[in-house]
C-alpha cells in the first residue's frame, strides 16, 4: 500500500528533476543569445558587421545550435521521447565535433590577426582561453558519452559541457561596457575569469537543486565543476609561460 501510495510522488519528483534540465538549457540558450547580441546579432541584423572571415559566421552558427540541440534533448529525455533523445544523439556527437574543429580554427585565426597588428606574444597568451575552453568542453562531452546508460551522470555532465561554453558570450558584455576606448589586439588573459565566474552561477543553480531534491550535489558537479574553476584561475599564470607560448605556436603552425 505505501509503494501504491508513494509511487505517484516519485513520478512527480522525477519528472520535476528532469524538466529542470530543460530550463536550464533554456537558461543557457539564453545567455548565449543575449551575450553575443551587442556584438553580433545586432550587428548582423543591421547589416553592419562586415569584414570577417566566413569562419566567424560558421563558428556562430556551429556554437548556438549547439545550445538550441541541448534545449531540444533535454525537452525530449524530460517528455519522456528517450527513443528520439538516443537517435539524436550521433548528431549531437556531430556538433561537438564541429564545435572543437571550428573553435580551435577560431582559436588559430585570432592568434594570426594578432601577430598581423603587431601584437603576436598578447595572441598566443590569450589563446589559452578559448583552446582550455573547447578543450574541457570537449572531454567533457566525451565523459558524457561515455556515461549515457547513467543519467544521472549523463545529464549533470552535459549541463556542465553547456554551462562551460558560456564565457564567450558573457565575456562580450564585458568587453563592450568596461574594455578600454580603442583597445588594440587581444584582452588580457585575466580578462577571461570573471566572465567565467559568472557562467559558473548556473552551475551553483544545479548544485542548489540538487541539494534541496536529493540532500546533496552530485559529484559530477564538485569534480567537475571544481576542474573548470581550476582552469580558469591557472589560464593567466601560465599564458605567458615558455611552455605554453611552444604550445600555442605548435597550434598556430597548424593554419600554415
């Protein structure tokens, strides 16, 4: 009688635990929008921005599907269409494929117009930030993967992959409101951690709500979580190391 009477509250708590993912990755869309609206949208929708390279377009446009699939996933795994969220899935592996291609391509491209407005060093140091970022984001889709028969694991890790792309966007309200009149070449390297810090706000959303709906976060969550933090607070020290420059220049060597 107790299992017949409990039944429908576990339902209920589940399906609440699962369409939070869902506003989530909304939250996430969101950001990713709103960020690159000054910037780019606006811009584009103005028929203003001009002069870029095909490159940028693409990359754009690779990056904020990615956030509208992830809305579209987690809408299905929460609707209960697991068959559709599976069959998805390889595109998914798609996208973040394209996403590693084409955001260590945006990576090499900016250390390049660096170098040709006199500012190479500044290049190479900064590219720390956006080739850490894909790259976290990368494993961190790879792990997801690996872990899809745990959902638990699965979905936290996709939500973290999600939220770890974001400082790009929201970097782009910093730099219109606070970088300098007339900055030349690249931000600094530390420029890149608040944005970052801010990001991380929906990740302590997840972590509150798993708190209040299963008495604790999940490890994904302090691993994880805990990983990015680490790389965002070690980017600046080492971006002007020896070691990295060799990297970055390796990198740069890529594009000929």
């Amino acid at each position: 009688m107790t299992t017949t009477v409990n039944e429908p509250a576990r339902v209920a708590a589940r399906s609440r635990t699962e369409y939070f993912y869902v506003y989530m990755a909304i939250a996430c869309a969101v950001v990713a929008f709103l960020g690159f609206a000054p910037t780019y949208w606006l811009p584009l929708a103005e028929g203003t921005f001009k002069g870029v390279r095909p490159l940028v377009h693409i990359h754009g446009i690779v990056f904020f599907s990615w956030t509208l699939f992830f809305v579209l996933q987690t809408w299905l795994a929460a609707s209960g269409r697991l068959r559709r969220h599976r069959a998805m899935g390889l595109l998914g592996i798609s996208l973040a494929t394209a996403m590693t291609l084409f955001g260590t391509m945006a990576a090499i491209n900016l250390m390049a117009s660096s170098a040709a407005l006199g500012f190479a060093a500044e290049g190479k140091a900064f590219a720390i930030v956006p080739l850490g970022g894909i790259l976290f984001f990368a494993i961190t889709i790879a792990v997801a993967i690996a872990n899809r028969r745990r959902p638990e694991v699965h979905q936290r890790l996709m939500l973290l992959a999600a939220i770890s792309i974001l400082d790009a966007a929201i970097a782009r309200w910093f730099l219109t409101f606070l970088a300098p009149p007339g900055l030349a070449g690249p931000p600094p390297v530390f420029a890149g951690t608040p944005p970052a810090l801010v990001a991380l706000l929906l990740l302590v959303v997840a972590m509150v709500f798993d708190w209040r709906t299963r008495g604790r976060p999940h490890p994904v969550y302090w691993l994880g979580g805990g990983a990015y933090l680490a790389l965002k607070l070690i980017e600046a020290p080492l971006s002007g190391s020896g070691a990295w420059h060799s990297i970055a220049s390796a990198v740069l060597a890529l594009a000929g």
